[in-house]
C-alpha cells in the first residue's frame, strides 16, 4: 500500500470526521477485548473466533462479519449484550478503581495492601505500590498522570510516583480507615475522608493538614474551589476548600452516603448511598434533581461522564449501572461481576467505564449507549422453587420477592402472575390435571390459584410459621404442607378445612410430598429426619435416619417403593420405603443439596445444590449421569418433566433454566453433525466432545447456554453458539469470504 493511502482513506470520508472518530475508537475497542481475552494466545482459528462474540452492531462490526462469514454463529436471546472490554484477575477483593488522564492507565486498591497500576488497552501490571499495611480503600491519580493518591484501613494515606512507584508521603492524621481520597485538579491538594467522620485538606506537597472537615467519601471540584461529603448521618455537605466553611447540606437519603461527586461543570453533585439510590443535586442551591432507581443493593460507587451526561454507579447488587444525567433514565445494566461492585469511574473521553469488585476482578467496559435491547420479562429476585404442570407444557415458578408466575415451556413466555403471598414464596406446585397450583410462602399461608385465570380459590390458614413445602395429592383432593412450626398439615382442596396435623418433628419441616397412591406422606426435617406417615390416620410409620445435617428435600418414587432425600451434609439418599433401609448414598455435590425429584418411571433422580450444579443419577446403582452447569447461582429447585426428557431448574442468580436429559450425549442441535457436539470446560473455553479440542473461547459474561440447556427465563437472557456453518480446525483460512472487489483484483492481477 502506498504512504498517501491512509491520507486517501481520510480524504474520502469528506467532513464526516465523527464517523472515521467511531470506527477507529471500535477497532481500538476490539483490540482492547482480544488483547485481554484467552484466545489471544491461542491459534489462529481460536482467536479469529473472537469476532463472532464481539457484540457491536455497528457498520464497521458488519463489514468485518460479512467478510468472515464461516466463523461460529453467536446470538444473544437479547439481541445485545454488553461484555467487558478487559478483565484483570487482582488476586484479592478489589476496593477502588480509576483511570489516568489521558486514558492509559488504570489503578487499583485492594484487600492484599497492595495499589496496582495496570496497562488500560492490554491489562499488563505495570506496577506494585507497597507499603500499606491494611486494605486500600481508595485511590486517585493526579490530573497529570505523575501521581497517585491512596487512603488505607492502616489510618495513612499515601503519595506515590506514577512512573517509579516509589513513595513520596505518608500524611497521617487520621484515627481511623480512609475512606475516600482524591487530588485537586491542580494536583497541590489533596483531600481525604475517613471512619472517623473527618475530611482532612492536605497539601499535596509538604503533607502538612491545611484543614479538617466532617464527613467520609470526599471529592474537589474541578476548579478546586469546593470540596463535597458524604457522611454516615445520610449527609451529603458542600464546603469552601480554603476556608473550610459549610457552604450546603444536602438531605434526603436515608442511609450513609458511600460516593459523592461534581460534575465537571461544577453546577450538579451525585450520591450514592446504603439506601439504594443514587441522587442528583444541584450544587448551588442543594435542591434534589433526581433521584435514580434501580439498584437492590447499597450504591457503593458513583461518578459523573467529564461532559456531564451521563452518570455511572457500582453495587452491592454486583451491578455497574449507566444513567442519563438530566432525565435519570437507566441507559444500561453492566452485569457480569459476581460480587459487590465497589468502585466505578468513567475514563476522560467518556467512551470506557472501569469498574472493581469483591470477586476480585478490574474490569473494562464500552461506555456507548448501544442499540436498545430487547426488554426479557422474568423474576426480579432468587428463584425458589419450580415446577413443571403434567403435559410438560408450563412451569410455574415462585421467588423470594413474593410472586408466582406461570411460563410457557416451549418459548418462555410469561403467561401469568399470581399475586397475593406478601413475602417469600417457598414452594409451589401443580395439580396432576393442571388446573390449580398450590404456593406456600414465608407469610404462613398456603394458596391455591385457578392455573389459567390466575385467580385466587382459596387461601388455607392454620400454620403459625413459614410454609417450606406444598403438594397436591396425586387425585387432586388434598394439599400437602410442611413448615417451620414443625407441623406436616393435609387440607381438603374444595373447602379449605384442615384434615390432619401431623407432629412429630422437633424442628423446622423443609420438604413433604405425597406417595403415589396418596396413601402415605414422607416429611424432610432440620432436625435430621426422614419420616413416612400414614396419610389418612397421621401415624407415624418410620423414620428414617443417617442424615448428619439438616434435610432440605424428600420424594417418592412413583410406584411407592423409594424415597429419596437431599441434605445439608451435601449427600443425595435413596431409601426403602417399606422397610426405612438405606439403599444408596449419592456423592458428588459440594454443598447443600437444596431439592431432589425422581423422574416419573422411577429410574432417575435429579438433585439441585448449593454448588451451583444440577446433576442427573441413575437411581438403582448410584452412579452420576450429567452434571448440568450454567446456574451463577445456588440451585433451590428441580422438577423432571412427566416425559422425563427436560429438567426445570430455579436459581438465586433470579434464572428458571428447562434443560434436555433425554440422552446422555450433549448435542449441539446441529442437524447431526457430531463434530460440533462441545461442552462447556471451567475456563469458559468451549471444547469439542469428540475430539476434546478447543473450538472457541466465550466470555463468562455473555451467560452461554449450554446445548443442554434449551430455554432459560431470566430477565439477563442467555447466548447461544452454532458452528455447523463454520470453518474451524485445519479449515480455518476458508472462515475468510473475498467481497466483489478484491476477487476481481485477484483476477486481473492474475493471482
């Protein structure tokens, strides 16, 4: 290519700069995500494959897609998701994050002691500050890059050479943690918040205190003339920074203030705060302008776009989230973090976010607005329990936030809610001809609901506790129940009246189910026990005991012959129902084991655990036959279809996930072609079943289906991967189409 080439290029693009500005900021964007992902390291083939999870959808992303039109397909079920341009593991909880000026660099603090500097396009460590000896709980550079600021649970805070790392000054005053530091834009002060309800000014080059404040989470603005507090009487203050006078006092959250900060401007302050809000002030007169809504955990981290736009905000809900600074609309949800987001910041440019977590990762996001998404319906809580209706064509779900929804199995449609619990709903399950479902809930009442219409039938009181547990008789007549007053109760479905009270428990009662034949009761206990009723007298006819915690789930085989138990003690039990004999002790969960099912023939049990897994058992000889992983979060409830094809699952991570166990092969719905049939390893790289090969890495944050996980309900959405189109392995180079141009090229050069 020739020297005035790239000249050219600009020249043909007339006065609209701006899009050339775009274009080259998305390659620089692309480069940044490559660079910082494990494919980068790999072979062609592999890193090529990148491109297919790049979730741009942008005329340069479209040009670059259409030329390499045989590499994986990659599909969102939201259209979009956003995943983080970079992710830097920090080796412990990361307390705070910023860029430098001029966007190059990044610097965190963190649980080990320790301030890291970090190379923003690659995530190299350039340097170790060390010298704390608590945790860092807040950094800054200078505005010119030279400089760092750090404030530590060890009371001191702390100058450091940018370049050298070396320490220029330990500035002590403080009787307790810092909380927040930060510089004067013109780097000749700085100012920090602490524990011990203090805002001390410091000069930046002697270290000598210039003046003490009160309040915790500090910040100048700009012109340095004001400095803002939030403190943990729910303040936030404005005060004059060579004075140190009150200037305003801002009320109206009511919990701490974690995060304050100016716009650029000056003119507006934001707040974030333990009550889960984020507020918006104007800084002149203190009056409230907005208040943003949306967070479920405390607001840990706040900061405003350097033009003022946009505002930016960390969790305790493990979400980092973006916002329209005049109109307080929520621009997007960053979700991929696994733990409380502590510090966030926007780079000077505006155009990248960095965010630090207590899963003890830095990581790098694209702070454009995007294409709108698609709006996914689902729980806005933990998934409790779930259930699939007889013909296999709904699931009903219940949650911690209170409510029932009913799905469409085959597409995941929400088809109804059912309100009416007020708190915690436990257990839910439907009647054998689907009509009625049942839900008992932490508000001690047990419900029925017409299944179509959604209307309440009945709601049956007696219980003076929660409600662990319900389920129908298999003829529909009776309702099971099992709470944490230690009572197992049988209600008469048509009037609401209470049959049968059984006692006998000596705790909390986690799980009941009915046999087959409605003639017998099984009850899971906290105190340890296995226990089988007579359904119609209520005596006690076994117990069942080799548990060591807790039970947390029970069930009969279909034919009455065998109970299964799931248990804190991490274990799956299969017992004799006649006889109380323990028939086969199933290993393989971490943790606790949260609910169990038999699958209706009687010769599969799937368990639901703590660790996050759903596995499939043979249920005569024990052995695991599938472990089914996707959940981010614990699993409360597992269902087999009455076909015994599909799995429903429930999760803390607010997900209902239908998984295919028809076969024990994993099939990649490819028409089959058994060369693609993958599985997902630890690493998030996919790998081929047949081979064993890597095909393709896909970051944790897109939340990949797995192929066997057909339909997942969940307002996140989930990815889906397709490679029976593609060219990988020895077939790489052919993932590359020519355009029109240059095969024409090609032929009149004669190549």
């Amino acid at each position: 290519m020739s020297r005035t080439a790239p000249t050219n290029a600009v020249s043909q693009c007339g006065n609209n700069y701006s899009e050339l500005a775009r274009d080259v900021g998305e390659a620089a964007n692309f480069a940044t995500y490559f660079t910082g992902s494990p494919a980068a390291e790999s072979t062609p083939h592999l890193y090529i494959s990148a491109l297919a999870t790049w979730s741009q959808d942008t005329g340069l992303s479209r040009n670059w897609k259409s030329q390499f039109t045989r590499i994986p397909a990659f599909m969102h079920t939201k259209g979009s998701v956003d995943l983080p341009l970079m992710t830097v593991s920090g080796g412990a909880p990361i307390t705070s994050v910023a860029f430098s000026s001029d966007g190059t660099r990044i610097v965190s603090g963190s649980y080990d002691k320790s301030v890291r500097v970090w190379d923003a396009s690659t995530g190299v460590e350039l340097k170790e500050l060390k010298g704390h000896t608590g945790w860092v709980g807040s950094v800054a550079f200078s505005s010119d890059g030279t400089r760092i600021v750090s404030g530590s649970y060890d009371m001191s805070v702390r100058v450091w050479d940018a370049s050298t790392g070396v320490e220029l000054k330990v500035l002590k005053g403080h009787m307790s943690s810092v909380r927040s530091v930060a510089f004067s834009s013109d780097g000749t002060r700085i100012v920090s918040g602490s524990y011990d309800n203090s805002v001390r000014v410091w000069d930046a080059s002697t270290g000598v205190e210039l003046k003490k404040l009160k309040g915790r989470s500090v910040a100048f603005s700009s012109d340095g003339t004001r400095i803002v507090s939030g403190s943990s009487d729910n303040s936030v203050r404005v005060w004059d920074a060579s004075t140190g006078v009150e200037l305003k006092v801002l009320k109206g959250h009511t919990s701490w203030v974690n995060s304050v900060a100016f716009s650029s401007d000056g003119m507006r302050i934001v707040s974030g705060s333990n009550d889960n809000s984020v507020w918006v002030w104007d800084a002149s007169t203190g009056v409230e302008l907005k208040v943003l809504k949306g967070h479920t955990g405390s607001v840990n981290s706040v900061a405003f776009s350097s033009d003022g736009t946009r505002i930016v905000s960390g969790s305790d809900d493990n979400s980092v989230r973006v916002w329209d600074a005049s109109t307080g609309v929520e621009l997007k949800e960053l979700k991929g973090h696994t733990s409380s987001v502590n510090s966030v910041a926007f780079s000077s440019d505006g155009t990248r976010i960095v965010s630090g977590s207590h899963d003890k990762s830095v990581r790098v996001w694209d702070a454009s607005t995007g294409v709108e998404l698609k709006e996914l319906k689902g729980h806005t809580d933990y998934v409790r329990s779930v259930a699939f209706s007889s013909d296999g064509t709904r699931i009903v779900s219940g949650s911690h936030g209170g409510s029932v929804r009913v799905w469409d199995a085959s597409t995941g449609v929400e088809l109804k809610e059912l309100k009416g619990h007020t708190i915690l709903v436990y257990s839910v399950a439907f009647s054998s001809n689907g009509t009625r479902i049942v839900s008992g809930s932490a508000d001690e009442s047990v419900r029925v609901w017409d299944a179509s219409t959604g209307v309440e039938l009945k709601e049956l009181k007696g219980h003076t506790d929660s409600v662990r547990s319900v389920a129908f008789s298999s003829d529909g007549t009776r309702i099971l129940s099992g709470s944490d007053d230690k009572s197992v109760r049988v209600w008469d479905v048509s009037t609401g009246v209470e049959l049968k009270e059984l006692n006998g428990h000596i705790r909390s009662v986690k799980s009941v189910a009915f046999s087959g034949d409605g003639t017998r009761i099984v009850s899971g206990s906290s105190d340890m026990s296995v226990r089988v009723w007579d359904a119609s007298t209520g005596v006690e006819l076994k117990k069942l005991n080799g548990h060591i915690r807790s039970v947390r789930s029970v069930a009969f085989s279909s034919d009455g012959t065998r109970i299964v138990s799931g248990s804190d003690d991490n274990s799956v039990r299969v017992w004799d129902a006649s006889t109380g004999v323990e028939l086969k002790k199933l290993k393989g969960h971490t943790d606790w084991v949260r609910s169990v099912a038999f699958s209706s023939d009687g010769t599969r049990i799937v368990s639901g655990s703590h660790d996050k897994s759903v596995r499939v058992w043979d249920a005569s000889t024990g052995v695991e036959l599938k472990e089914l992983k996707g959940h981010t979060g614990w699993v409360g409830s597992v269902a087999f279809s009455s076909d015994g094809t599909r799995v429903v699952s429930g999760s803390s991570d607010k997900s209902v996930r239908v998984w295919d166990v028809s076969t024990g092969v994993l099939s990649d719905v490819l028409i089959g072609d058994e060369r693609f049939a993958w599985h997902l390893a630890g690493s998030n790289w996919i790998i081929s079943s047949q081979e064993q090969n890597p095909l393709m890495w896909v970051p944790q944050e897109a939340g990949l289906c797995t192929p066997d996980n057909i339909l997942m309900i969940s307002q996140s959405g989930c990815a889906r991967v397709y490679f029976h189109q593609s060219m990988i392995g020895v077939d790489w180079v052919h993932s590359y189409t020519l355009t029109h141009a240059q095969q024409a090229e090609l032929v009149i050069s004669g190549d």
